[in-house]
C-alpha cells in the first residue's frame, strides 16, 4: 500500500533529444516511478535514465531559498563545493531582496555603461517558452543580442552547415526512418550510450534488413551490430568521406537528375575530390581503399540511405566542414527529401532543438530570422514594442573572452553550468568570477552558482509545464507532476520577474500564452495550437494550420534556399588545433557516459544512476596502460597545456591507442579544464573531440 501511486502524469523525458514519453507515477509530491507511454519516439520504451533519472528532484541539497553573496567572500574558480557549508558563502534572502538586486544591479550595469555589457545564457533543457522568454528579455531588456546556450557547444558547426548548404538547421527526417533504410550510416556518435532509445530503433532495423555502417574514431557498443564498422583516426573526418565521395563521382554514381534539378555547385565539389583518392586517403585515414569504395558504392545505390551524426563530427575546428561533406554525399546520390533517406544530427539536450528554433542564440530570432535582416528586425520590433540591436551577439566562448577584456560585465546564467562545460574550465571560472555581477538561476548549487552575486532556486523539470522539442522535430507537452520545493519558483515566473526589474511590464499569465505569442512569431509552429497539443500530446513541425497533421520528411520537392535549390560546399584537410606533439603526446577525447547527463548536477543526485558510475574515470587502451604501469582502477593523472585533472583509470580498448576518452560529468575531475577553446570559425564551436595531452601513473 505504501508504493501505490495517489496520481498519474503524462510528460516527456527531461534527459536527451529522443524525447521519450513517459507517465509519472507520484504520491505525496514524490515521483515514486515512472513508465514509458506509446509516444512516437519511444513507443513505451525508456532507457535506464528516463526509467531511474528523477529523484534528483527530492534532493535535499535543492536550492529553496533565494541566495545573497555575503560581503567580503572571494570568488574562487578553484574550491570543492560543500552544500552543509553554503551559508559561509551566501546568505538567504527574500525573493524580493534577491530580485531587487539581481535585476537591479543588471539594469545599473545597462544604463552606466552600455547594453552590449550584460549577456545571458539560456538552457536546452528549459522549455520552448522559457527559452523564447529568456531570449527575449535579452533582446529588449538588456538591449542587446548577447544571448547563447549549450547549442554552441554541441550541434552549432552542422547547424551553420545545414543552414548555408540547404537553408534549415533542423532534422530532415525523423530517427525511426532508420526502418525504411536501406543503408544507415552512423558516424562520430555513441548512440547506445547517449541515445538509447533510438539506437534500439537502429537494432531492429538491422534484423529487418537494413546495412548499418558505424564510422568512429572510437568502437561504439553499436559497432557490433554494424554491417561495417569503420574506426578511422582521430580528426580525419574530411579525408574519409572526401574520398567517398571521390568514388561516387569517378565510378558515375551520382543522381545527376537531382543534382541538376535540385542543385548548385556541383562542378566545384566534383573538382575539389579530384585530389582525394581513396588509396591517397587510406594512410590518412586509416581505412584501406577497398572498404572506402564499398561503403561509398552502397551507399550511392541503394534504394534509400540516411546519414545520422553527433558530436563526433561537429566538435572540432573543421566542424562545419565535416557536415558540409555528409551533406554533398546526401546531395549528389539523391539520398534526400524521402522516408529512409537524408541527414539526421542527433540532438543531445532534451530541447535543444526547440530552444535554438526559440531564438535563444546571438544572431537569430526565433524561427532563424537573422538579427541582422531588416525585415526580420522590423518585424520582430512590431511585435516586441522596442527598438532592437541589429548586431549579432557574442556567442558562448566569446562572451567569456569579453569578460577578460572588461567588455561584458553582468550576466544572468538559466540552468546552464559554464563553469563545468565550456572548454578550458579554469578560465571559464576565471572569467565567471570577475564578472562584477554574476545572477544564477538553478536547482542546485552548481559549479556556476558557486560564483553568482545572486542565486534565484528554480523549479526541476517535473515541476513546470512546457513544450520540448525533440531531435525529430517533433513539440511535445511537458506536465508538470510535483510542486517545487521550499520557496523554489518556476523559471518562467523568475525570468519575468526579471524582466519587470530591468524596466518591462510582461504579465504573462499560464505557459499557453507564451506559447501562442510564439508560435504567431514563428511561421514553423504556426499550426500548433496549446489546445491541439494537450489533445495530441505531440505535433511535427513545420506545421502551418490547425490541420496541417506536421511534416516528418521535409525536403521532398524543394529546399528553403534561394530559388529552391541546395548548395554544395567543398571541403579540405584542416588540422586540430593543438596536434599531439614530444611534450604532450596523447590526444583526449570528451564525451558522455550512459548513466551521467552533461555536466552531472542531476545524475550525481540520482541514487541509481550514480551508484552505477559513482567515480570519475578515464578510459584508456590496455596498451597505454601498460606503457604507464598503471593496472586498471589505479589513479592517473592527464595534464593538457592548461590544466589536469586525477580519476580512476579503466582498460577500455575501444578507444584506439594513443587516445584517451573522459566523461565530462565529474566535478572532482573537470575534464574540461583541459579541453581547447579553438573554435570551428564557421559554427563558433569548440574543439572538445580533440586535444594533447600527456598522462601519468597517480
Ligand atoms: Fe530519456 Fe533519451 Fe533515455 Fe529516452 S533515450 S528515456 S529521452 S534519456
């Protein structure tokens, strides 16, 4: 009796991009467990975070009470955080005062010295209307366009590929496709271990029939279900597929109908892979010339083929160009605009595809309506009631770097944590803490929070009701279950607090109405009405009118370029930015970890999960173990040019020698204190994938 549920919940997954559905099951404000519900991602199944992710929420180190800075305590970057010892550090405050003097002081930094001195980051894991709100408030509150979120650090180099070569950022065809395909390309991601749900979709079409070809620098689980499994080198992306590409146009397998009907710039594409035979890329690359032509030969062929791809191929300096070669294969074979075709980056946060469609990045309006667009500008002022900023904002990096050079000097951080995730951590905490006025708002006292004037307690995911958008575009309805804790507010009613302190009257009542502000903004959800989604529980977008049932396949007659046509871009060989070299000979390799989410603030507080990975460890290939001396469980040490870190050391050979892969979820061991800021310069993302190191025994 104890264990019966007083109240069912239908919602969504608040972990990855699938977007699973899911019931909560709750008694006394308390998640008790949670099943999976016959959505179109999922279709009932979970993984063991969807199934075991959410008592983080009953947590007792959640933020209840407004927090103050108290006077006189230094900021530090470098510290363990003791939840018992936090009011050494800050003292509780009212919403009132804690509000008065976040808003305050952001709105004394505005006026004093110029709008384009504050920025904020947003989160991919709010909702769309949290997102779009946030964004907003920057763009005429603060007065500028310094506005970013996690999207930078993941998926921003495919994104400005998409965009430039067929004029959208999102997905052309939904996960589940891989069981229309004939073939399936997979490469540079983990899906097993960072979308589970949809890698189960990728098993079941294999025993039904579809070839499945894992190209990886490291051996995913998925790799032993591959038809072909191609574990080229490290950072040699461009060579691999530039030389599948070579084979399509040398042998004629191109689709010269689509290339000539549904195209532009195929000449120069065809010219610049002259250069790139598979036998002159195979000691690049490591993969021999045969197996080069055959899994470019199969997949020019046959009937239907789909490219997917994660952080593997976007978080490097040659990002973009990475995704702008997966796109000319998809272009030139015509394996693009049918069911079981096209290009499929797999998103990583829960929303970070609807709080990127939201306009939460520096130089976009929702529905990416480019800041600097007149047209776009004007409308977007009639609709806002202010004058706007026609100059693209900082981007998440690059904002830290203007905090070094004195030129931003306030921020408001939304559930996102810098501190632990933006590359080169030491410096990002650095920056973080000479900021003059620094408010998070967050459910935990996060790394991040640890450096804030002033901490605004926010509500947990199954706390608030939004919309998420997943990796398939698809707008699904979160409810909320539970109440926050203590005096914890939801965020849409905090960032409009905010937003009355810094001098705008938004009195927005319940979610809906953001929502239907939204979607008069965004031609993309315009289909989407709050009463079709409590009906429907999930819609596809783009989805023009109420009975528009939302396009899955996107791209069947046209693109949304100029005169309809997609653009082929070339590509060449450019090298990571810091190359293994006599003092730091070894190559890092980031990522996650099945049981751990980003930055680990809610895992770590999950019983379940964390028990299963309790201790930050480094995977590293029995032979460099050996090489070290180290047996597995010992303690290394990696050091990079700018920092190191200690944690336990594992035999793993699916990374390759050489090359060592850490989770980026341990705060005891921040991975990316040592990680690189070079940026990609097209997507503005950082080169997490690769970078020198050397490591040590203890
Ligand atoms: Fe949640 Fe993703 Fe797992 Fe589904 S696959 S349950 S969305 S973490």
């Amino acid at each position: 009796a104890l264990n019966i549920p007083d109240k069912q919940v239908d919602s969504v997954c608040p972990y990855c991009g699938v977007g699973c559905q899911l019931t909560y099951n709750i008694k006394d404000n308390k998640i008790l467990y949670v099943e999976g519900r016959d959505g179109p991602a999922n279709h009932g199944r979970l993984c063991v975070k969807g199934r075991f992710g959410f008592d983080y929420a009953n947590h007792p180190h959640r933020l209840t009470r407004p927090l103050i800075r108290r006077e006189g305590v230094p900021k530090t970057g470098d510290f363990a955080i003791d939840p018992e010892r936090v009011l050494e550090v800050f003292r509780e405050a009212t919403w009132e005062e804690a509000l008065a003097l976040a808003g305050g002081k952001l709105k004394q930094i505005r006026d004093t010295l110029s709008p384009r001195a504050l920025a904020g980051f947003g989160s991919a894991k709010g909702s769309n209307e949290e997102a779009y709100l946030f964004q907003k408030l920057v763009r005429t509150g603060f007065g500028s366009n310094n506005v970013d979120h996690c999207t930078r650090l993941c998926h921003a180099s495919s994104v400005a590929a998409l965009l430039e070569g067929i004029g959208s950022g999102a997905v052309s065809n939904p996960v589940m496709d891989v069981t229309k395909a004939e073939v399936v390309i997979v490469i540079g991601a983990n899906p097993t271990v960072n979308h589970p749900v949809a890698a189960t979709w990728m098993k079941n079409a294999i025993r039904a029939g579809t070839k499945l070809i894992v190209c990886d620098p490291r051996r995913p689980e998925l790799a032993r279900h591959a038809h072909r499994f191609l574990q080229f080198k490290p950072d040699t992306d461009v060579a691999l597929l530039n030389a599948m590409m070579h084979v399509i146009v040398t042998e004629g397998l191109v689709n010269q109908d689509f290339i000539d009907s549904r195209t532009i710039g195929f000449e120069e594409l065809a010219k610049n892979v002259e250069d790139y035979s598979p036998e002159r890329m195979a000691p690049i690359c490591g993969i021999d010339a045969e197996t080069i032509r055959y899994v470019a030969r199969l997949y020019a062929t046959s009937k239907a083929s789909m490219i997917l791809w994660g952080m593997g191929v976007s978080q490097h300096v040659h990002g973009t160009d990475n995704a702008r070669c997966l796109i000319a294969l998809a272009l030139m074979t015509g394996q693009v605009g049918r069911p079981g075709t096209g290009l499929h980056p797999l998103r990583g946060q829960n929303n970070v595809q609807g709080a990127s469609d939201a306009g939460l990045i520096p130089m976009m309006y929702p529905d990416y309506q480019r800041v600097d667009n007149p047209q776009a500008q004007a409308r977007f002022e009639q609709a806002w009631g202010v004058k706007l900023d026609p100059r693209p904002g900082l981007t998440v990096v690059e904002i830290m770097d203007a905090i070094d050079r004195g030129e931003i000097r306030g921020m408001y951080i939304m559930g996102e944590n810098p501190a632990m995730s933006d590359p080169d951590a030491n410096h990002a905490r650095a920056a973080l803490a000479a900021l003059d006025h620094l408010v998070v708002q967050d459910i935990f006292l996060t790394e991040t929070a640890y450096l804030a004037d002033v901490i605004l307690p926010a509500s947990a995911f199954p706390e608030k009701t939004g919309t998420f958008t997943n990796t398939d575009r698809l707008v699904q309805l979160g409810r909320q279950a539970i109440d926050p804790p203590g005096e914890a507010k939801q965020d849409l009613w905090i960032i409009q607090q905010m937003a009355c302190r810094m001098g705008l009257d938004w009195r927005y009542g319940h979610v809906s109405e953001v929502f239907d502000e939204m979607r008069h903004t965004m031609n993309s959800i315009g289909g989407i009405t709050w009463d079709r989604l409590e009906r429907e529980g999930a819609v596809t977008y783009p989805c023009q009118h109420e009975g528009d049932p939302g396009q899955a396949v996107v791209f069947t007659e046209t693109f949304p370029r100029e005169g309809g046509r997609a653009r082929f871009v070339p590509a060449d060989i450019i090298p990571a930015n810091e190359r293994p070299d006599a003092d730091y000979p070894m190559v890092l390799i980031t990522g996650r970890q099945l049981e751990h989410w980003h930055t680990g603030s809610m895992t770590r507080r999950t019983a379940v999960l964390d028990a299963l990975e309790p201790d930050p460890v480094a995977l590293v290939h029995p032979l460099d173990l050996q090489k070290m001396g180290v047996k597995p469980g010992e303690v290394i040490t990696i050091e990079s040019r700018r920092g190191q870190v200690a944690l336990y050391a594992r035999a793993d050979d699916s990374s390759p020698v050489g090359a060592i892969f850490v989770p980026f979820c341990y705060y005891e061991a921040a991975i990316n204190r040592l990680t690189n800021p070079a940026l990609d310069p097209y997507g503005k993302i950082p080169e997490f994938k690769y970078c020198a190191i050397r490591a040590r025994r203890g």
